[in-house]
C-alpha cells in the first residue's frame, strides 16, 4: 500500500490542540506559538481547522485557517480576539506537515477542500503568508506575492523572505 492510501485528512478536535502544538514546534521550530494562540485559532473558527493522519491514525500535518482582512494578517504568536465582522478573505495561517508526509499530494488536496470553502463562504479571496522556502508550493496553487509595504514589519517577524500573497476566488 503507497504513503497516500495511509494518509488522510479530518476535521480537527480539541483533543488534538497537544498533538497539533507538537507538530508546530517540529515543522516551524522558528516560528513558535504559544498553544493558547493555536488553540484560540480553532476556537474562533472550527470550520478551517484540520488534522492529516497517517496509518494508524498518528498525527503527520495540520493546517489552521479562517476568515481576515485582505491587506493585513494576524502578528504571529498573538491572540486574535475574535474574527472581524469584516472579513472579507479567507486566511491560511498555517499548513504544516511532517517531512515524512511531503509530496504525496496531501497539501494541495487541504488547499483545495480550503479553497472550496471559502468559495462557499462567499469570499473573494485566499490571503496567506509563505515562509521556510514555500512561495513555489504556493504560486502552484494559484497565489501571488502581493507587495503590500504596510506589512513589512509583520513579515520580518516571520522571517527575512517571508511574503504575503493573495489568491483570488473571483
């Protein structure tokens, strides 16, 4: 049996917020967050927030998104709040994944299922910020780097290359 017939997507629980803090310190060690910024995330929005399987059912991926504000994103390790009434994006904030579980397609499929929600939602856009040398897994999936010089003190908190991109929906 191939890696991709074990590997598989689910809606996250709360009981996966340990499992998905885990796997955030392995795959962006550079990019900590508190768990109670995690956690906030899947509070606020259930809807986007997800958890890859692989086998007998251990956790190899996750990916937190939600409803923002195009032209902005949240500072990293932060607490949001609460979601704008505004929104008028739908943002990615993390898609993460066990090298293990790479390449098997299992990123592109968690990008269209997301995509398709948010088309659903009535968004006209995808809002995201790609960093540890992704901007190619990104540009594949439809998205562009968008210059926005308002944001370059929150992308540098990320990291030198990181960069905002947008993929319309419309």
């Amino acid at each position: 049996m191939s890696l991709l017939n074990q590997v598989a997507w689910r809606a996250m629980t709360g009981y996966d917020l340990g499992a998905v803090f885990d796997l955030a310190g392995q795959v962006h060690p550079g990019f900590f967050e508190a768990e109670a910024v995690l956690a906030e995330k899947f509070a606020l929005y259930r809807n986007g927030c997800y958890l890859l399987e692989i086998g007998e059912k251990k956790p190899a991926g996750y990916v937190l998104s939600h409803p923002w504000l195009l032209g902005d994103l949240p500072a990293l390790d932060t607490l949001l709040g609460a979601i704008p009434p505004e929104a008028d994006t739908y943002y990615i904030h993390d898609l993460a994944l066990l090298p293990l579980v790479r390449g098997v397609g299992a990123a592109g499929e968690i990008v269209a299922a997301l995509t398709k929600h948010a088309r659903a939602m009535g968004f006209a856009s995808m809002s995201l910020v790609a960093v540890n040398h992704s901007l190619a897994f990104w540009e594949r999936q439809g998205f562009a780097a968008l210059h926005r010089p308002a944001l370059n003190e929150k992308l540098k908190s990320y990291e030198d290359a990181a960069r905002y991109m947008v993929k319309p929906l419309a």
